[in-house]
C-alpha cells in the first residue's frame, strides 16, 4: 500500500497508474462502516467466470482511500480538538485490506488558499443537520470537490448514514459535470442497531448503553412526536426528526456527542410519509 504524502507525490501516482480508480474518502478513526466501502470498491460488480475474477463494466482496478480530518465542515471548535485520531491503526486497517494506496494531506495542501473559495449549496443543506450546524456543508462539498479533482476517481464510496450528505454530493456531481459515480453503500450497524461512526469512541460507558435506543426509537410503530418525546425522554438532545424522500432523518446529542441516522419509510409500519416534527 503506497502511502501518499504530498500533492506532487499523488500526481505521480495518478500518471503511473492505469485503470478505473475506486475512492473512499474519510476522515481516519476507521471502523467496520469505512471497511464495508473499502469491500465495496474493491468488490464493485466483480463478476467470476470458473472462479476467475473477470473486470465487469464499473469494476475498480484500484482502491485509494484518502485520511483527512477536515476542519471546514466542523462548526464547531471543541468537535474538531476532540475528533478520534487513529491514524496508525487505520494505516494498519487498510493495508491489512489490501488497499492499493491512501492520500494523507494536511490542511496547507487541501486549502492553500486558507479556505477563501467555498462551494456552496443553496437549499438542501441549509435544511436538516444544515440548519443546525452553519457551513459545515460548504466545507464538506468543497473538500469532496478537491478530493475528486485531485485523484480523479471513476467512482466514489459514501454511506447512507449520512443521508443528507450522500443527497449533496450526487447533486454537486450532477450540477458541475464531474465525470465520477457516486456509490451509496448500506449503514452499518452494531449488534445492538447503533449506526457505526468515529463519535462513538467519545461515548461514556453509560451513554453507549443508552446509544441504542436512537435508532429502536426510529424504528418503532410510533409517530414523529412520539419518537421525539421517548428519545427526550431517555435523554437524547433531538435536534430534528424529519421525513426527506423516502427516509426518515434524525440527529440527536447525548451528552456532547452528536448521533444521526436514518430509516428507509417502507421498513416503518407506522404512517408518517409527509409529516415532520
């Protein structure tokens, strides 16, 4: 696995390297959700013919995933100081994977302009976990932007716990022509149902035990307010319970971390299509 340091150095890796690209961008602090896009990329439409791998028509020949823990979508201050930073456990997840290469930028070398140009979205990301944390979609669509004019990949790996996300990023692809697929991989969960993410290192013993209960309260044959009154009840900040498309979002502090996920509607017995809360 190359070890990619320096935006010369990614250069020099793009021109010699041949072939469809598969990314998987991240933010380190790797867990069993950033792996299962790493397998994803990896396994993209593989198809086997006498147990011999054959290229279908968006398999990857490479895997690149970059580690960058981007200041500009973090609103705020203390969230950034106290991100999870693994980076050498990661480096040993992903070689360990079998991934070809891993892009470790600094904040110089992602925004030698110090973050003057932006790229901002104008109506979904102002709604949702947009309107609670300011800019930190502009900081997230620009880095993505940046990732993808840096290693030009032929596609990109995103999960679906960051519904909200996954919608502004296949909407900035669409709107600026940018000649990569986005791939919206399934959420991965804990045995217990808590969608995995790098926050929930930052759990206190007994929050991790109420943690669960988020996503049983999402599921439940209950309505919005219902929802919203049980997980206050247990006591979960919520910050929106909402319907977008065919999902139910929700976003809700515990303690000082901050939990979101997201059910598809169909899988709820419960009819709430069309109401917020």
């Amino acid at each position: 696995m190359q070890r990619i340091k320096s935006i010369e150095a990614l250069q020099r890796y793009r021109k010699k390297v041949s072939g469809r690209i598969g990314l998987v961008p991240t933010m380190g602090a790797l867990h069993a959700g950033h792996l299962s896009l790493v397998t994803a990329a990896q396994n993209a439409n593989t198809k086997r013919t006498n147990g011999k791998k054959v290229n279908a028509k968006n398999d990857n020949d490479l895997v690149v995933v970059s580690i960058f823990v981007n200041p500009t979508q973090f609103n705020k201050s203390s969230d950034l100081e106290k991100y999870p930073n693994t980076l050498e456990a990661d480096l040993q997840q992903l070689e360990a994977a079998g991934v070809d290469a891993v892009f470790l930028p600094n904040f110089e070398m992602i925004y030698p302009d110090n973050y003057q140009f932006q790229l901002t979205e104008n109506s979904l990301s102002k709604l949702y976990c947009g309107a609670h944390r300011p800019g930190h979609f502009d900081g997230v669509l620009s880095v993505v932007m940046k990732l993808f004019n840096l290693i030009k990949p032929d596609y990109a790996y995103f999960g679906e716990k960051d519904y909200q996300q996954l919608s502004l990023i296949k909407g900035m692809v669409q709107a600026f022509f940018l000649n990569v697929k986005i791939v919206s991989c399934p959420i991965i969960r804990e045995a217990d149902g808590l969608a995995m993410s790098s926050r929930n290192l930052r759990l206190t013993p007994i929050e991790r035990k109420i943690a669960p209960q988020f996503y049983a309260t999402l599921i439940s044959d209950t309505s919005l307010a219902d929802k919203k009154q049980q997980l206050a009840s247990i006591g979960f900040d919520v910050d929106y319970l909402e319907v977008m498309d065919d999902r139910l979002l929700a976003a809700a502090s515990l303690g000082e971390i901050r939990l979101i996920d997201n059910v598809p509607l169909d899988t709820l017995t419960h009819g709430i299509r069309g109401t917020s809360s």
